[in-house]
C-alpha cells in the first residue's frame, strides 16, 4: 500500500501569533526540540543523487550541478502547488504547510520533496522575519538559510550593480548610446528594506565623479535578474535573457539594453553559481529546494523552474508554493511559470485559518505595534463566516484555472469545532474538492498526514483541465482587465496618463505580446489593503507599465506599491543577537 491507515488528531497546536497580545489567550507553545540535522550527503542520496553532482557549503546543504537536469527523466510525478487566502498581519502557514505537507507524503510512504523560495534579508531585519516554517515544520538549517546561505541573493545584487556602474560610465564616456537620462529604468538594488534609497541623488562631486541625475534603490528580490534566474532552464538562457533587458530608452525612445552595452556576459558570469539549484532537508529529513526569491507581490513569486524539474525527475510528490493569496501568487505561477515551463499543476491547496476569516470579516484592527484584541481568540462563527468571503473568491480563482482545490485550514489552539465546521461548510458550498484540517507547526509531518491523503485522493480521481487566464497576443489592456476583473473582481481599471503613454510606446515598440504580472498590495484582493473579504465593484488604478523584457513578461504596478521596503516602527532585527553560548538568537 502507499499508505497506512491514518487517524485524524483532536488536539491544536499551541502557537503564539507573530504579532502577540500582551496576554496569550491560551498557554505559551512548548519548546520545540532542534532538528537533528542529516549530512546533505545522506539527503542527496534519499533522491538518488550521486555525490558528484553536489557543491557542497559545509555539512547541511549543497548546490546541485546543472548536469544532473539533463540526467533526470519525466516519471509521471505530481506536481502540487500551495497557496492561500489573502494574507493577514497574523501569518496563514502557507510555508508551514508546505514543508508539513512534503513531510507527511514521505511518512505515510510517498516519495516527495519540496520547493521554496529563498528568504530575502530585508524582510528578515523588518517586519516579515525568516521564511523557513516553523514549530516542527521547518527547514534546516534555519539560520543559514534566512541569513546568507550560498550567496545567491549577493550575487543578484552584485550583477544588478554592475549593469546600473555600466549605465553610468556609458552616460560618463560622453553617452555614445545617446540615453535619455530622463528615461533610465534600471536603478541600483540592496538586500535590505531602506525608505532612504527609494529617490536619491547620484553624481554630485567633481565632474570626475559622474553625471549628476536622479535615480534610487530597489531591493535585489524585485531585480530583473531574480525573476530571469527563477524562469531560465540553463546557463546559455540566462545569458540570452540578460542581454534582452531594457534598461533605458534614447532620446528617439528606441530601447537600450545591456547587449547594446556591451555587459550581458559579464552579468551572467556572475549569475553562474547562483542558477544551482540549493539542497537542504526539512526538520523531518525531508528533501527541499530552496531556490531564487522574486516577491510576489512585485514579481512573479516563485521559486525556480530548475528546482521543481530537477525534483520532478527525483520523486513522486513536488510541493512548491507562490507569494501570498491565490490573486496573486497563484495566478502569476498559472500564467507566468507554468508558461514557461510548460508545467501543470495537479492539485492547488489552499491554506486558510479560522483567525484569518475573522480579519476578514473587518470586526478587528490590526496596527502596527500595537496588541492584539483578545477577542479574536474567542468563539465567533458568524464572524468567521462573513470573513469567509475571501475563501469563496480564492477557490474561484483556482478553478478558473481548471486545478482542482482542496482547502488546508491551519488549526491554532484558539480555533473551536464550530468555527472549524464553519470553514468546512464555507469551503465545500464554494466548490472546493476537499477541505481538511492541519497541525504540521505542532506535530509535523504526523499533523499533516490527513492533508497528504486528500492531496494523493484527489491526484488520483481527479484529472485537471489547466487552461491559462489569457492568450499572450491579447491587447495588453484586454489582458490586465481580465485579471483585474476575473481574479480580483475589480469593476473597471483606470490607467494614469503615463500608463497610456507606456502602452502606445510598448506596441509601438512590438513588445506587447507578453505574459502580464501585476503589482499590487498582498494584504487584499483590491489595490486597498484595508478592504478586506470580497471587496466587489471598486475601480483598479494601473500607474505605470513597463517590460521585463529578459524576464519575458510585463510588469504594471498598481496603486502604490514600493519596490524598496521600509522598515516599520518595532523591527525584528532588534532582537536577534548571540546568546551567551554563542548560538544565534531571535531569529524566527
């Protein structure tokens, strides 16, 4: 058999919310005892990886050569894709579940691993913390991972930078390319969340020191290269994608790129260690990738093509997983990734918690730095049925998709059984295919099993019809409609002057036949973070469109959104340190 006869289990874990009131409702969580973390060797050789094809940076984790992608062969395997409702300042456990979920498939006799995105520091030191699970589901090691790992993240900043040196000296040489310095579009990139740099000054010494304009910082997870790294299959792709980048226009409004500039190959050379894919296992000793980090709310969100096929060709069961709610990451990953790789998903989970419907059902605010209502802790169906609303239009996104859907609730101590039966009521009347609770965060890949049986039941009877959103050769206002419209269900959208000026010149320019991501708030379906639920008949403001055009996509931003973070008033890096044995602390 391919599994044992489970049983469900009764008790919530105990958890303490990120942000925790002055009183826990209930008792604080029991320590959670360290992983006893395998040798990567051991690991690789769970999936049958030869020792030769692992780079490896000490004991715990390892590059994967790229010459063992072109060894692996397709094997039929399952291809699961984890989202969740729109998120709330409590966090839904979509990581978490992630990783339980690829740890429970393995306990109960299936072969699978996991695909994650790799933490970027800024969030880490802000507000967001570390992105490796939690409680007993968890990737290992946790520190190494949030901090610098393999290097990945400094080598995108590092080729980011060199390109914007490259623009600069070309401006400085007298400008042979005859860039309009009104019109530069790549600006410089830094691994942590700084306001400060969002709109800077350069050049201002000696004329020795540069041309003097204006320009500022992105952080490196929202950099071209990210999303090229995560979308290419090889080496030679990146080099390919790394010169088709549009970082200016001229005077006459004709692209300038970084093959024009003479540095694409310098770029990818730096890139070459960063497109390995990066092995390290689950609290659990569970295989994982962990690969690329474009964000999902202004990028695509998801972790590398490489990693999902290399792990496809390893194992039965892939679980990967998008940037926020299913608006956004799951939409992009359907209409963006699996475009490209020409991958399809057979199940989409969906994680939800009782605690989330009751932010959405806006009976409670949440400021930052401030406690909790204890209130929420406390039994209230009705307002978890009205906060189900999200949940309704999140499985309708998915099965616009043609994926079947099948609903995760992450329990915590303070959800009821009525409330719990509330969101099984809500989940089935909107069409999902199933809908089960999880404990991975108290009780691993035991408190998954239930969830790993529905996701193997459901793999098995049900076949999906994945469709796309849209065709690429739609007329780019047709295309962003119908993910306004359809996925957010926005009524209208209102472009600014300088879209519409960016739209003409991107069919002028031919370049309109692209897959569309959007940029917008992740805290809800609309462009207004503070609309919660279902928010219905409001208009999507588009402030600007610009192309991708190495990552081969087009990128709109909505609304206000920043693509350098600041940091908030209580930051996590303020307690993470050594503690007196030498350990690192705080960081969770």
């Amino acid at each position: 058999m391919l599994y044992k006869k489970g049983r469900l289990l009764k008790t919530a874990p105990r958890f303490v919310p990120k942000f925790a009131p002055k009183a826990a409702p209930k008792t604080a969580p029991k320590a959670v005892p360290k992983a006893e973390l395998i040798p990567i060797g051991k690991i690789a050789k769970k999936l049958g990886i030869d020792e030769k094809f692992l780079e490896c940076y000490g004991p715990y984790k390892a590059k994967v050569s790229l010459d063992l992608l072109k060894k692996v062969k397709a094997r039929g395997s399952k291809y699961i894709f984890v989202t969740s409702i729109t998120p709330t300042p409590l966090g839904e456990g979509k990581t978490v579940t992630t990783i339980g979920l690829s740890m429970a498939l393995n306990r109960i006799g299936a072969k699978a691993v996991a695909c994650l995105r790799q933490p970027a520091l800024g969030p880490i030191f802000g507000i967001k913390g570390g992105a490796t699970g939690g409680g007993r589901a968890q990737v290992v090691p946790m520190e190494d991972i949030n901090l610098h790992f393999t290097g990945d993240n400094h080598a995108v900043t590092a080729a980011h930078n060199l390109g914007a040196a490259v623009i600069d000296n070309s401006l400085f040489r007298n400008n042979p390319l005859d860039i309009d310095m009104t019109n530069i579009l790549w600006r410089r990139v830094l691994d942590v969340n700084d306001r400060a740099l969002r709109n800077i000054t350069i050049g201002m010494g000696a004329k020795s020191d540069g041309v003097n304009r204006r320009t500022g910082f992105d952080i490196s997870a929202a950099s071209e290269l990210m999303a090229i790294l995560a979308l290419s299959s090889s080496i030679e792709e990146v080099r390919q994608r790394v010169g088709k980048i549009i970082v200016a226009y001229t005077k006459k409004q004709t692209p300038v790129t970084f093959e024009q500039l003479k540095i694409a190959g310098a770029i990818a050379v730096l890139l070459k260690d960063a497109l390995k894919p990066n092995l390290v296992q689950t609290s659990e000793g569970t295989p994982c990738f962990i690969h690329t980090g474009p964000f999902g709310n202004i990028a695509h969100g998801s972790s590398s093509i490489i990693a999902d096929k290399l792990a496809l060709g390893l194992s039965d069961y892939v679980v990967t997983e998008g940037g926020f709610g299913a608006d956004i990451g799951a939409e992009k990953f359907f209409n963006i990734k699996c475009r490209v790789s020409g991958l399809k998903p057979d199940v989409c989970v969906l994680v939800c918690s009782v605690r989330a419907f009751k932010v959405h059902s806006g009976d409670f605010e949440f400021k930052d730095g401030k406690p909790l209502d204890n209130l929420i802790f406390r039994e209230n169906v009705s307002s978890v049925e009205r906060g189900a609303s999200n949940l309704d239009k999140q499985i309708e996104n998915i099965k616009l998709h043609g994926v079947p859907c099948l609903v995760c609730i992450n329990r915590f101590d303070s959800d009821s059984e009525k409330e719990l039966d509330a969101v099984r009521r809500c989940a089935m009347a909107s069409g999902a295919a199933g809908c089960v609770t999880s404990e991975v965060w108290q009780k691993g890949g035991e408190g998954g099993e239930a969830l790993a049986r529905a996701v193997i039941d459901i793999t098995q009877k049900i076949k999906p019809q994945f469709r796309f959103l849209y065709p690429v050769d739609l007329p780019i206002k047709e295309k962003i409609g119908r993910i306004a419209k359809s996925m957010y269900g926005a009524k209208e959208v209102m472009y600014s002057e300088e879209s519409e000026e960016q739209i003409r010149l991107i069919r002028k320019l031919k370049l309109d036949n692209l897959p569309v991501c959007m940029a917008k708030t992740q805290f809800s379906l609309s462009h207004d973070p503070k609309r919660k639920g279902r928010p219905r008949n409001f208009k999507l403001p588009v402030t600007s469109v610009h192309v991708s055009h190495g990552a081969g996509f087009l990128y709109v931003i909505c609304g206000d959104i920043n693509t350098m973070p600041g940091l908030p008033k209580l930051i996590n890096g303020a307690r993470i340190d050594f503690d007196r044995n030498g350990n690192i602390a705080g960081l969770v």
